[in-house]
C-alpha cells in the first residue's frame, strides 16, 4: 500500500493523498484526519490483516513529514527526493517532539486510558491530612496526651481493602493479561499505556464489595492518641506517619499532620521557652518593699521586692519556663514584671499625706502643666 510500481520500479503515493487532505491544510485537520485512519487500521482493531497494516505503516510515515513544518516545507518542494539521501526516513528529535504527543493522545482514546503516560498504578499512597489540635496554655507547656477523633478513608472492613465481594476474587485482567499495561510495539515505535479496562490495576473485580463498591476503602470516624511533647506553640506542627487516608491498590496511607492552637492563658505570656507574669504592687509596696507570691506552672513562689522598686522591673525565676520542644530540655525562665499600681481613688486623709509627702521632697503637686508650657514658651522665644 505505501508504494505501487511503474515500469518495475516502486512509486511511493503523495504523502497528502495518503492522508486524504489537500496541500494547504492546517495542523488541527492533519491531524484530525491521521486520527481518524490510524484508529481505522490500527493493527490491534484488524488483526491478521496484513493490508491494514501497511496502510498504518504508509499513514505513520506520511504524518511523520506532515505534521513537522521544516520538513513539510522540504517535502512540498523536493517531494519524496526530500529524504531519500541517507537512505530513508530520520526518526530524530523532530519526530518525538510532534509525533509522540500526537500517539499518546491518540491510543489513549484507542485504549480508554484518557492521554495517562507512564507505568502501572497498581499501588497508590494515600492522601495526607491536616488537624487543628486545640490545647491550654499548660497542656502545651507540660507536654499532654490527647484523644482526637477524625474523619478519614481506612481499609473496608468488609473485603479487607480488596474491594471484592466477600467469598469472592479478583480476576486477572483479559486485556493486559496482569500487567496493567498496554504495549504497542509497531516497526520503528513503541509505546505502553495504562490499561483502560482494570485502571493499570492488572485485576477486574466481577463481583464488587457491596460495602466499598469494589473501592476497598471506607469513610470512617478513627480514634487516636496524640502525644504532645512539652513546649509546643501555636503553629507547632507534629507528623503521624501512616494516620492519613488510606492508599488505594494496596498503596501506603498517608501522613497526618497535627496543627497545635495554644489558648491563651489569663495571666502568663509565651516569650520564646520564657513565660512572662505581670504582678502588680502598689505605689507603697514598691517605695518601701515587699515579698509578693507569684504563680509559676510549678505552683507558687515568692519573690522578693527590693525597695524603689520602678514600674517594668523584672525578676527571673530561672528554669520555670518551657523546655525546648526540639531537644527536651534547654527550658527557660519565669519572667515576673512589676507593675506599680497608681491609686485611682483618694480619700482626703491620704489625698493630705500625699501633698504632705510631696511637700517634704521638694516636689510640686502639679508641676506638669506649668513646667511644659515654660518649656514651649522658651521654643518659640
């Protein structure tokens, strides 16, 4: 089919006549038209025809120059001529580049695999999971065990992730024999593609679990224990290997991944692996001193208020922090800041010794006002 002789010498046909297109058609109706015959003598769809496959032979050779401009252009000058020197075609680069993408779209309609390059798919992991783990401000700190609940696709328990109906089996595949692949092997190609029928599973399953619908896997409510190491922080993030979805074909499950939320805590604050407590004196306590008792996440302690004590001092209490989620130790310190409480109400006996006091040091009782706008006064000139 792909030569026909004059005079006892082999004339190959117009490579557009081949085709069935005119000279001036574009690459979408080359195309569409190679489809069209490829699937129509393809070796698989005629089997035992040695005429159908010639005429695939003489299509592939003739969409091969066709589709590729530089030598469409040297075909449509030179004609056959145009690749006669070196002694036949040249299945280079230029061909991989168009002519493979063409194949692959073309037997991935031919064998119901939608275009899937590549090899079997028997086994797949499963999907990884992400859960927000809400913890206190102590749970985080200490380190705490916790029982969630979660949502995931697991084993059917019913076919044991086999996806058959119980009492029953799955059959190797007919049309790739348990490869899960098809393989085209044609002269100066070759080409394998997921099997259409089993999914590249190499199995069909006749009679279905009719639990899973032959899926072999379940939406499921799955209980864990979560172990929070001590000194974790909102956005911590802990990973359990194997706790996320369940993979498909017999493949791996996928990871679980634990996003801690730490609430906050009504009187300490999280300063790196420091916890920070404001402890408020009065105005009394700090001028004269005082020992006040501070709560620490390892119960109370005292801490002793040296007198003249100003607003924002700190005193640590070393290693009642948080250890280091990372290494187990390295645990930081209590940061206890003193903030000096002004009285907000006066009576007029303490309204008296106060102005007394002032008066004693030397000190106006309303100095501010007088004092900013001499200053402003002495600014502008």
């Amino acid at each position: 089919m792909g030569a026909f002789r004059v005079f006892g010498v082999d004339v190959k046909r117009d490579y557009y006549e081949v085709l069935g297109v005119s000279r001036g058609v574009g690459d979408d109706e080359l195309k569409k038209a190679f489809r069209k015959l490829a699937l129509q003598y393809h070796p698989d769809r005629n089997p035992g025809d040695r005429e159908a496959e010639e005429r695939f032979k003489e299509l592939n050779e003739a969409y091969q120059v066709l589709c590729d401009a530089e030598r469409r252009a040297a075909y449509d000058r030179f004609g056959h001529a145009a690749f006669e020197q070196g002694g036949g075609f040249d299945f280079g680069a230029g061909f991989a580049a168009g002519f493979d993408d063409m194949l692959n779209d073309l037997f991935g309609d031919f064998f119901g695999t939608g275009g899937r390059r590549g090899g079997r798919t028997r086994a797949r992991r499963g999907q990884d999971m992400q859960y927000r783990l809400d913890l206190t401000f102590e749970e985080a700190a200490r380190g705490a065990e916790k029982q969630i609940e979660i949502p995931r696709m697991s084993p059917c328990a019913t076919c044991g992730g086999q996806g058959a109906k119980p009492g029953t089996k799955a059959k190797t595949c007919g049309q790739c024999r348990g490869s899960g692949q098809i393989r085209f092997q044609q002269g100066f190609f070759s080409i394998a593609k997921t099997c259409g029928a089993c999914n590249g599973q190499g199995q069909v399953i006749a009679n279905p679990c009719p639990d899973c619908s032959g899926g072999g896997v379940q939406r499921t409510q799955h209980t864990l224990s979560v172990k929070v190491p001590a000194g974790v922080d909102t956005g911590s993030r802990l990973k359990l290997r194997g706790e996320g979805e369940a993979g498909a074909g017999g493949g791996p499950a996928g990871d679980l991944y634990i996003l801690c939320q730490v609430a906050e805590h009504p009187i300490f604050q999280r300063d790196g692996n420091d916890v920070v407590c404001d402890v408020p004196v009065s105005f009394a306590q700090a001028a004269l001193g005082t020992e006040v008792e501070v709560p620490t996440l390892n119960g109370a302690r005292k801490v002793k208020v040296p007198a003249g004590t100003q607003g924002g001092a700190a005193f640590r209490l070393r290693g009642l922090g948080v250890p280091d989620p990372a290494s187990g130790y390295d645990v930081g310190d209590q940061v206890v800041r003193i903030i000096v409480e002004t009285p907000r109400k006066l009576s007029p006996k303490q309204r008296e010794l106060l102005e007394e006091f002032a008066k004693i040091s030397g000190e106006e009782v309303h100095p501010l006002s007088k004092s900013f706008f001499e200053k402003v006064k002495s600014l502008l000139g």
